[in-house]
C-alpha cells in the first residue's frame, strides 16, 4: 500500500491545487470588475451634459443698445432672460416700497449688483406655472405696477421683478451674473 503525504495543518502551507484555485477567483474578480467598469462608464458618460447645453452655459450680453427704460429678452439655457435698464424714477418707485409688504421680500439692492443697480437681470419665467411674463417688448402690457404681467393667471411684477399681485409665489428669478464691463454682463 502506498503511503500518503500529509502536511500539518498547522504549517500554514498550502496544496499547489489551491494556489491554483485562488488565483483563478482573484483573475475572475477582475475580469468581473473590468467588464461592469466597460458597461458603466459609457453609461454614466450618456449623462452628462451635451456639447450645444454646454455651450449655452454662459452667454454675453452688451447692454449697449438698452436705453433706460427699455429691455431686451435673449436665451440662456433655453429660457428668456429680461435684462432692463431701469430708469431713475423706476429705480424710485421700487426703493418706496415697503419691503415688509411684499410677499417675497427683497430689496431693489439684493435684485442688482452694487454700483450696476439700474441694471435688472431676470428670467422671463413666471414663477407661478412657467409662462412667459409680457413687459420686456415694446407695446407690451406691464400690469398695475409697470414691470410685468403673466398672461396665463395675471401675476403682476413690479419694475424690480417682484411679485405684487395674482397667484405667483415668489420674485422672477434672478440668474447668476457678473458685470465684465460697464456695459457688458456675462449670464451664468
């Protein structure tokens, strides 16, 4: 009868069988994880944002042609945005209001950018149901209180966007801006 080698259990040595064996489960591990990482990525790479969306991240706008009164509307990101000169009697009238009257309280000076306060930047988005505030063209109806007026439920703005009447529940949003010159203003 042939005798069989045995190891001691306590030798810490393994059979070369399950060497073998463990280095397959750490190569199939890996596989594994390489394949899930080749499904993955061009999964999550789908959802970033397009070329043309990026392009639109950031627009510049010259306020050259805007005479105090008046207003522009361009896109940015797909939605209007209002940019209005206002004149210095608007400016007047939205500084006499008392702020603790409004429904979203703010001030003329938290709607502008320090030493540019006769520039309102805006977006032309009602912030009741999405509608398109009239106002920022000529011949526009602007409502009771000269600034806008949503045709969809009769939200009126004032001439510093803030909400004064009808259903809206809070000012136009104000978009993330800086002034690169006195007359040239980057939006987003």
């Amino acid at each position: 009868m042939a005798s069989e080698t045995r190891l001691p259990l306590d030798t810490g040595l393994a059979p070369e069988g399950e060497r073998r064996r463990d280095f397959l489960y750490v190569a199939t591990g890996a596989f594994a994880a390489a394949g899930a990482a080749a499904v993955v990525v061009p999964l999550v790479n789908q959802m970033n944002p397009s070329a043309d969306v990026l392009a639109l991240a950031s627009i510049d706008l010259d306020l050259t042609p805007i005479q105090p009164g008046q207003a522009v509307v361009v896109s940015w990101r797909g939605k209007p945005v209002f940019a209005r000169q206002l004149t210095p009697a608007e400016i007047a009238e939205a500084n006499k209001v008392d702020v603790k009257s409004l429904r979203d309280p703010q001030t003329l000076a938290e709607r502008t950018k320090p030493g540019n306060e006769k520039w309102l930047i805006t977006l032309g988005v009602c912030t009741h149901l999405g509608c398109v505030p009239l106002g920022a063209r000529e011949g526009e109806k602007r409502g009771d209180f000269g600034g806008y007026f949503c045709p969809c439920h009769g939200s009126q703005y004032d001439t510093a966007g803030r909400i004064r009447g009808g259903p809206a529940p809070t000012n136009l949003e104000v978009p993330s801006y800086a002034f690169k010159s006195p007359t040239s203003v980057t939006i987003g």
